[in-house]
C-alpha cells in the first residue's frame, strides 16, 4: 500500500514539473521586454527581438524585409509605419531624432519577446 | 515631385506596354542616375516598343540602329564626308547623336563597333580625327541582346558590360499578363498615344535631384563591406569592380528619389543590386563541379542575405 506521503510527493513533482517551464517562460518573458526612452532604442529592441524571434531571418535583413515578413506572419505592424518613416530619415537621412510616440513600436517588439522560440522548435514566425 | 513624375510616366508607358511596370521603373531610374541599359530577352518581349514609348513619354529624341556584323562605327558615331560644293571634308553626325539609342542586338556588331559605342557612352561624346562633338543632355543607350543566339555574335566582353549600369532580362510574361497583351493588341497600338509627361528641364531638374539625394556614411561602408564579400566569394572569379558599386549608389538614389525620398535606404541598395550587378560578376566556371550554385542572381542573393546592414 502505498502511503500518502508519498502520493504527495509525486503530487509535488508533478505540479513542479507543470509549472516550471511556466515560470521559465514568464522570467524570459520578462527579461526580453523593451524599455525603450526613445524612438531608436525602440527599434534597436525591435531589431533585438526580430533576431530572437524569428531565428531564420538572415543577418542581412532591413527594416523592409523585417516588416514584410512580419505581416505575413499576422503581426499587425500598420501602426508603426510613421514611426519607422520617421527613424529612418534619422537613421539615413541625417534628420534629428524625433520626438514621437514609439509605444507601437515596443508593442511589436514585446509581442515578438513573448513568442521568442529557439532554432530548436516550438511555435515561431513562419515565412 | 519624383513619385509623381514616376507614376505618371509608367501610366503613360503601361498605355503601350503591358505588364513591364519594373522595366519602366528600372530604365527611368537609370536615366536619371545618367546610365545605361542592356536589355537581354528573346525576341518579341516588347524591348522595341518599351523604348519607344518611354522616349516618347519623356519627349525625347529616339534612334533605333539595328546592329548586323558588317556595320562600321562610321555608321553610329558618323565621319567626315566630302562636300563637293565647299570642297572641303565635313563632320556628318551619326545616328548616336539622340537622346535615346536603341542598339538592337548590340551583340551582332563585331568588337571594334562595340567599343566605339561603349567609349562614346562613357565619354559622353564623340572623336572621330581630333573633331570632338559632345553628345546631348540627356543621353543613354538602350541595347538589347538576345541571350539564346552563339552564332555569328560578339559577346561583350566584362569590360564592356560593367559600361552598363543595369541589365535587364525580359523574362516571358505571366499567364495574366499575357491576356492582358492579347487584349491591347486587339486594337492597333500607336506609340503617338503616349503622352509627353516631362519637359526636358523637368528631367534636368530631376536629374540634378539626384545628385542631392544623401547617402549616410554608414550605407556606403555597408555598400564597401557588399563589394569585398563579392570579391572574396569563393564562387566568383571577378567581383564587383568599384565602378559597379558607384553606379549602385546612383541608381539607388534614383530609386530612392522615385519613391519620393531624399535619402538611401539598404532596402533601396538591395531592389537595384541585382540588375546592376549581376551582369558583372564572373562565375568560377568548376564552381559547378564543386556544387556551387552558377547563378550570380542566387550567389548576390546570398551575399545581401550574409552582409548586415545599418539599421
């Protein structure tokens, strides 16, 4: 007969093996989220999250490609299009940074940090 | 002022010219950025009439000289010809005095025509004994090649094509396109019902806004770190040659101005890279033994896909 101590031992291991990855998942979550000051450091966390998240993007990628293959993928990206416009006459263009609502822009990038998958599988933005 | 310039001439061309909205884009773009374009397809892709309707458009001044093996460059650049009634030897101008020339199968023509051609299009005038006559503003060739022939053709040598700023292959049009063809060509197609969209100091103008167009520090080091990957690919025998490169950030900046931008972007350099450098990239010939793809398209491909841009 088997004792109950032992019934909650292997209760125990079992919620921790359930939960665990959970958790995991919420601290990466955490840890990949965009605190951005400004429009570039905005796009330089989208830029972070992009090459996580999307694994099989090449390394010579540009904003347009990025873009494109997001909407693809479903991600809605029609938001960010002024604030992109605008980082790259900053970025290209020589023009100042502007002062501009960026919260898009780390929307996108935060929403990319929660679906971070590696090269190795798991859910991630298809072509 | 370019975006609009630019829709209204490809709405004017497409009037004639069905389904060869890039086409249209590529040889604006180019003649803008003050280049020239071989045009390679098999016959009856439209070449013909899309250079006419596009010089039509522009209002400018269109040639067609049918290259043949036996044509001499007295026949395209001209020579002196004896006047009987002065008695005296004067320069008669040939058939490159235009705006636009359309040098059709340019590889039919033996060498030595070729490269009078070639040198004029880089000089941007003509010598012929001492006499030298500048060649109009503006002025491009358009030559076509049809890349299926071997009989009794010169291919023009790497020096020759790296002349060009941009190759354009004319591919088959799609099965939607060729309806669309078919339908135009119902009714007789007349290149007078393009309209003239463009004063020659509206495209003087714009070519000078090209000129303004900026390209940041970092796009021309990203545009260096492109050249020296395709000269160390191990597939390619010969790279792009500095000249190639500077013909990109011309064309890109004429792209960029098209699109109604004062700036280049990578995405710009990466839309025109491969037709203007494609043509000169030179495949190592045992890259196949080795199982290297012999596509400059694919290998370019993968180069822009490996060199990271500034973003």
């Amino acid at each position: 007969m088997v004792s109950n101590q032992l019934i909650l031992g292997a209760l125990l291991a079992l919620n921790i093996a359930l939960y665990l990855p959970l958790v995991f998942s919420a601290l990466r979550r955490r840890k990949h989220k965009v605190n951005a000051s400004n429009l570039a450091d905005a796009f330089n966390g989208l830029e972070m999250a992009l090459k996580e998240a999307v694994p099989d993007l090449p390394a010579g990628f540009t904003w347009e490609e990025a873009i494109a293959r997001l909407r693809s993928s479903g991600v809605k990206t029609e938001g960010m299009d002024f604030a992109l416009k605008s980082y790259e006459e900053y970025r290209y263009g020589g023009s100042p940074l502007p002062d501009l609502d960026f919260r898009e822009v780390v929307k996108v990038a935060n929403m990319l940090g929660g679906i971070t998958t590696g090269k190795s599988g798991g859910a991630s933005l298809g072509r | 002022m370019g975006a609009e310039i630019r829709d209204k001439v490809v709405a004017e061309v497409g009037k004639v010219v069905v389904g060869r909205e890039r086409e249209i884009d590529l040889l604006l773009m180019c003649l803008l950025a003050r280049g020239h374009v071989l045009l390679e397809g098999v016959p009856g892709v439209s070449k013909t009439l899309l250079a006419n309707a596009f010089s039509k458009c522009l209002g400018l001044q269109f040639k067609r000289v049918q290259f043949t093996p036996d044509i001499l460059p007295l026949d395209i650049i001209g020579g002196f010809v004896f006047n009987m009634k002065d008695r005296e030897f004067e320069f008669r101008r040939g058939p490159i005095f235009t705006n636009i020339l359309l040098a059709d199968e340019i590889n039919r023509a033996p060498p030595k025509v070729q490269s009078a051609l070639l040198e004029s299009m880089q000089e941007l005038q003509v010598t012929v004994e001492g006499h030298t006559e500048k060649l109009p503003f503006p002025f491009m060739v358009i030559a076509t090649q049809n890349p299926l022939e071997f009989e009794g053709v010169y291919p023009l040598p790497e020096g020759q094509l790296d002349r060009f700023m941009v190759k354009v292959s004319f591919k088959y049009p799609s099965k939607e396109v060729e309806a669309g063809i078919l339908k135009r060509n119902l009714s007789s197609i007349d290149v007078n019902d393009v309209r003239t969209v463009l004063t020659v100091g509206e495209l003087d103008a714009l070519v000078r806004q090209v000129e303004e167009v900026k390209v940041s520090d970092e796009v021309l080091a990203y545009l260096a770190r492109v050249a020296e990957a395709t000269r160390n690919e191990g597939s390619l025998v010969l790279g792009a040659s500095p000249r190639a490169m500077v013909q990109l950030v011309h064309c890109a900046r004429a792209k960029a101005l098209l699109v109604g931008r004062k700036y280049v972007t990578p995405d710009d350099i990466k839309s025109v890279a491969n037709e203007v450098l494609t043509h000169r990239l030179t495949i190592d010939r045992a890259a196949a033994l080795k199982g290297v793809s012999r596509n400059p398209e694919a290998i370019l491909t993968a180069i822009l896909d490996r060199v990271e841009p500034p973003r």
